[in-house]
C-alpha cells in the first residue's frame, strides 16, 4: 500500500534518510507542499519511500529507498510508477539524479523511460552522478 506520510512517519523517514547521509525532515518539511513524501507499507511496516519536489512545471524525484531486504519485489517500481502517474498533466518531465556504479537503480530508471541526459561530476563526493529524465505527455 502507497500512502503520503503523516507527522507520524517522520521517525521512520528519518531513519532512511540517516541510512542515506541525507538531511532529515521535519514537520514543516511535510506541510510544504513543494515537497510530498509517501511510503510503501507491507502489513503495517514501512519498507520504502519516495519523496519528490515540484518546480514550476517539472518534477524532480528527490528520494527513492526500499530496505534490502525487500527489494527486487518492484517496490521502487510501483513507489515511482505513482510519483509518475500523479505528476502527469501537471509537469513535462521528471528528472533524478543517480550515482553511476547504481547499475540496479539505473536500469529501474530505464525501464520507466528516463533517459540519462548529463554526467555530473562528484555529484556524489568522490563519485559521478546521471542526471536522467523521463518527459511526460
């Protein structure tokens, strides 16, 4: 089950996002509605989120992580296939960007229609990144 995140998640996304070496999120974080934020639930556990950004008329994927365990279930596929489906007749494309050596999360990429436009160089510390985007109709 896909859901948006409530106040009450913000434990449970910051832990992935600690996971992630990324900056952790706030209350105020989920009532700015430039940002969204939904998890992937399996029997009441959080396995996975996404969180994606609008900006004027295009989106960008911010977050996508599901816990190893539960991965290669098309969790990450069906977390972006909604992003994708609720961003559609409101921005021309989607955009990510992806560490190059995430040969899995590539292909997952790929396989939704994003194309890798740019090399961005140590976008990742010491390691390149893709920038990819997918256009909308």
């Amino acid at each position: 089950m896909i859901r948006e995140i409530k106040c009450s998640d913000i434990s449970v996304i910051n832990f992935f996002l600690k996971e992630l070496g990324s900056k952790e999120i706030t209350a105020s974080d989920l009532k700015n509605k430039l940002h969204q934020y939904y998890v992937y639930q399996l029997d009441g556990l959080v396995v996975g989120f996404i969180g994606y950004s609008i900006y004027y008329d295009r989106a960008e994927i911010d977050y996508l992580y599901v816990l190893n365990n539960y991965r290669f279930n098309n969790i990450g596929s069906r977390l972006l296939d909604y992003i994708i489906n609720l961003v559609k007749g409101k921005c021309y494309n989607i955009s990510l960007e992806v560490s190059t050596d995430n040969i899995v999360a590539i292909n997952l990429y790929k396989k939704k229609g994003f194309e890798c436009v740019k090399i961005i160089t140590n976008y990742y510390k010491e390691k390149n990144g893709f920038l990819m985007v997918k256009e909308l109709d």
